[in-house]
C-alpha cells in the first residue's frame, strides 16, 4: 500500500530537504514520514534501512550535481565560458542544490564515504573548469589556477561575510568571475 501512496523518490526527496535544512542528523524515518504524511512502514517498502536511503541521495544528488548539469549545459548556446557560467548557476546558485552540496561537505567532514563521493564530484567540476578554460589559455599551471580559484569563489562565496565597499556582491562577484574566465587581452 505504501508503495502506490508514497514514490520511492517522494522519500528521498524528503531525506535530501531533511538534509539541506539540518544535516545528515536530521534525516531520520520517523521524521521523513511525518513529513510525508504516512506511516514509516511505507519506508521499509523501498529501504532495508536509513543506510540505503543515504546512499540513493547521495546517487541523486552526485547524479543531479554532475550529470545532469552536464546535460544541461551541452544544450546551452555560447561559447565556453557561458556553458561554464550556467554550469555554476545551475549548481552554486540554486535554491535546490546548494544548501544540499553544503550539508554534503559538511557531512564528508565526518565520513569518509561521503569524502570519497564528494571528492568525485568535486573532481568532474574541476575537470569542467580545466576544458573550458584550457580553450583560451595554454598553460596548464595557469588552467590549473584559475579553475582552483574559480572553484573556490565558487563554494567560498557562500560562506564570506565581508563587504565589498562601494559595490555589491554581485558586481564583484562577477568582475571575479571575467578575470579568471576571460582570456587576457
């Protein structure tokens, strides 16, 4: 019955909005229920366990922050830059992904797992930056750099409360964003 009321998605949905909202501590069966609004025997259903429930959120959200990014951007029209631009909004300023990639670096602190995901994705990320800045700069120690520091403002963004006198955050933000992703003239 919990299986035509309750999607096997709607669970994880739930354990990943649990996750954004209060870390890995507040994914917990009971509580996703009662968010759903059913019984967590429905869960059991789709999950040996709250392990295995983990695991298929932290499949969505690799999948999400990588794949389907990458699919996304490959429909862009543009040069590389704005494929790598939309690639950072789409990850970096989404009210979806973001507080879900933060609680996961958050989490990798504590487990190594988690660590060794995140590395992997973080990784196809950088590998985005290296192709698309390697379009206009041929030094690979420069390509390097930039993507570590356009990576960096990136997540770092997020965390930065300093002010920017005279400008917003937004503008400084993207006039970092033209120094490190334009070639030089």
């Amino acid at each position: 019955m919990g299986a035509l009321r309750t999607p096997r998605e709607k669970w994880v949905e739930a354990g990943l909005r649990a996750l954004a909202s209060g870390g890995v501590d507040a994914v917990r069966v009971e509580v996703l229920a009662k968010s759903l609004g059913v019984s967590k025997g429905g869960f059991y259903g789709y999950f040996a366990d709250r392990d295995e429930l983990l695991t298929e959120m932290l499949d969505t959200w690799e999948r999400e922050s990588v794949g389907d990014v990458v699919d996304r951007v490959a429909q862009v029209d543009g040069d590389t830059m704005a494929k790598v631009r939309v690639a950072g909004q789409l990850t970096f300023s989404s009210d979806r992904l973001l507080p879900i990639d933060l609680a996961i670096r958050d989490w990798a602190r504590r487990d190594q797992s988690v660590a060794e995901r995140l590395r992997r994705v973080d990784n196809g990320r950088m590998q985005l930056l290296r192709d698309a800045i390697s379009t206009f700069c041929p030094d690979p120690d420069e390509v390097e750099a930039r993507s570590l520091l356009a990576f960096c403002m990136a997540i770092g963004s997020h965390f930065l409360a300093a002010d920017h006198p005279a400008r917003s955050r937004v503008q400084v933000m993207t006039r970092a964003s033209e120094l490190l992703l334009t070639p030089e003239r």
